[in-house]
C-alpha cells in the first residue's frame, strides 16, 4: 500500500509545478516567516508588475517584474519611516521557477549582507526567455536593521528573545547559583557527565520535578535525577533556560533536545519558545526533521509551516530522494498527511 502512495505523490509532486495557477489577487505574495513567492499567470512584453506589500522580518517588502528585451526582478522594502531610519541588511536566494515549455529554474547566486534602501539597489537581470507561469521565490537567510546613527548591527532573528522568555520567570541571580554551584542541593546526572542545582528551583518551573521531590522516590532519596538522553552540553542549556541565563546561539544549537526535555517535564513556555524557533528556519536540509518532531511533540503550527514549505511551495520536488527515504519509515500518519495535503493543493490548481 505505501508503495502505490509513494509513486502517487511523486507523480503528482513532479506535476505541480505545471499547473500552477494565480492566488485571488494578481499581486499577492504567499509568505511564511522566512520564505515568499509571488506567483504570475503571464508577463507580457514591455509591462511591468509590482506586488502587494508583504510582511517579512520588520519590513514591508515589494518584487516587481519588469519585462522588455530581458526580465529584471527587483526585491525592495516599502518606504516607510523604519525603512529610512533603519533599512533592512538581508541575505536571500531568489529563484525564478518557469513551467513554460517544460519547467525551468533560474537561481540567482546567494546574496549576503546587502543593504536594501530602494528598488535598484537589486535587479536581477535575466536574458534567458521565460514564458507562461512563473514564480519568483525569495528565502530570507538573515535580516539586519542597519542604524543612520552608526551602532552595532545584528539580526532581527536573534535579539534575545529566548533570554526575555527565561527572565521573566527567574531572577538573573539564579543564574549565578547554577554556574557556581551555591548551595546545591540535587544532582543532575546527565548522559556523559553532571551538574549540581536546586531542589527548590526545578520545583518551581515543573510539576514533573516537583512530584519528584514532593513524593518518595527515587530521585527524592538519592537527591539526583538521571537525565540520560540528553548530553551534559544540552543539559546546561536546559538548565540555563530554567535558572534564566540561557544564551540564544547555546539555546538555537540544541533546540532539539530542549524541545524533547520540555514535554518530557511539562515546562511550556519553553516547548513553546522552541517550538517559535523551529518554525523560523524551516530549509530543505531540515524540514523533513521539524516535520518528525512536530508530530512526536504536537507542535500544530510547526506542522503546517512545513507542510506549507513542502507542498504549497513546490519544495517536495526538489528533495524526491530525501522525501522517499523519509516515508519509508514515517509514521503512517505523516505519510497519510502529507499525500492528503498534495492532493488538496493538486485540486486547488
């Protein structure tokens, strides 16, 4: 049975792409948090399209497709009062996806730091004909707001959201008594290592911990608590969200393990911190992945950023082998769900 589904969605994914059609509006651009495309029925000679505005990062953003001898593309933010003061520094691909005459994909090389301020400061120019549908397809890899008045720049996407989110429910001190060991009271034995902390803090931030000490167990008697699938390096992230230290670059290294030992001792606001942070840069490397970990941990909005990236967007037809070796062993469920979502899209064309 998964066999005659698997050649289904390969026959239909390898067709999507040519029988794309247009949105609503003629100009509305399709986004998710990182990604958008713009999808045109037909540009005629000596005419040109702007889009509608669209939200990426902090900015309003507009592509034009300009077509004459050749096709210029250009990718700019709206004019706006953030956009003088501090103009986005982006780094992207851009692609153009034809499906006239065969499907055709013109990628342009990967743009990194550039000052974007007005539309000119990127057209790309193409000198290959491209006829019938097409799409223009932008991926954000980083977005920075650049300062008149000088100033460190730093990405949007990193700004300490994820220290803001611990904060709020520890004291900075707290994290002084984790690193320097005050008064600990309870071992934390992770897989190739450990680490001291307090009783009274895990307490506080899970009911899992909390029963724990509450109740004679193990755990209670022995004062330590073995953690053996996570590493040590893991477990000081973990800890370090919980005492209200973490490090965003620590916290993005290991949202993996953080998002397992979240639903395993109940602690939400960091399931749903990582959960915020895995949809933010869903890629073709790794949405298979986030696909799995959605439905292993029910992360919903997960799930449809990546069944949008995969199906909505046409990326399943270009990781075949990725997504076949992935069914093979998906749970029926993803496999069922994904086959439903190409044949909802398939209808939509």
């Amino acid at each position: 049975m998964l066999d005659g589904i698997f050649d289904c969605i390969n026959e239909i994914t390898a067709a999507l792409t040519n029988r794309m059609s247009m949105s609503d509006s003629a100009y509305r651009v399709q986004t998710t948090s990182r990604v958008a495309q713009w999808r045109i029925d037909n540009l005629a000679s000596f005419t040109y399209h702007k889009s509608d505005p669209f939200r990426i990062g902090k900015w309003n953003w507009h592509l034009s497709a300009e077509k004459n001898r050749m096709l210029f593309v250009r990718l700019y933010p709206e004019i706006s009062s953030l956009t003088r003061d501090n103009p986005p520094i982006a780094s992207f691909n851009i692609r153009v996806i034809s499906s006239g005459g065969g499907r055709k994909s013109l990628t342009h090389p990967v743009i990194t730091d550039k000052l974007l301020k007005n539309r000119e400061d990127f057209v790309w120019a193409i000198d290959i004909p491209l006829n019938g549908k097409f799409i223009i397809d932008v991926e954000f890899l980083d977005l920075k707001a650049s300062s008149l008045q000088g100033g460190e720049v730093c990405s949007i996407w990193a700004e300490g959201c994820t220290e803001k989110l611990s904060h709020k429910t520890a004291l900075s001190i707290l994290g002084r008594m984790l690193t320097e060991g005050i008064h600990a009271d309870v071992i934390i034995n992770a897989s190739n290592g450990s680490i001291g902390a307090h009783r009274a803090v895990l307490a506080s931030r899970s009911p899992v911990f909390c029963s724990m000490f509450s109740h004679s167990l193990k755990e209670k008697e022995l004062s330590a608590i073995n953690i053996s699938d996570m590493s040590i390096e893991a477990c000081r992230v973990f800890l370090g969200y919980i005492y209200g230290n973490v490090q965003h670059d620590d916290f993005l290294v290991h949202r993996i393990a953080l998002v397992r030992a979240a639903d395993k001792y109940d602690i939400s606001d960091l399931k749903e911190a990582c959960h915020e942070s895995l949809v933010e840069d869903i890629d073709m490397t790794n949405v298979l992945e986030r696909l799995q970990i959605a439905y292993l941990y029910q992360l919903p909005k997960l799930k449809g950023s990546c069944m949008v990236y995969l199906v909505k967007f046409g990326k399943i037809c270009d990781i075949r082998e990725d997504l076949n070796a992935f069914l093979q062993s998906a749970d029926r469920e993803i496999v069922a769900d994904i086959f439903h979502e190409v044949m909802n899209t398939w209808n939509i064309f």
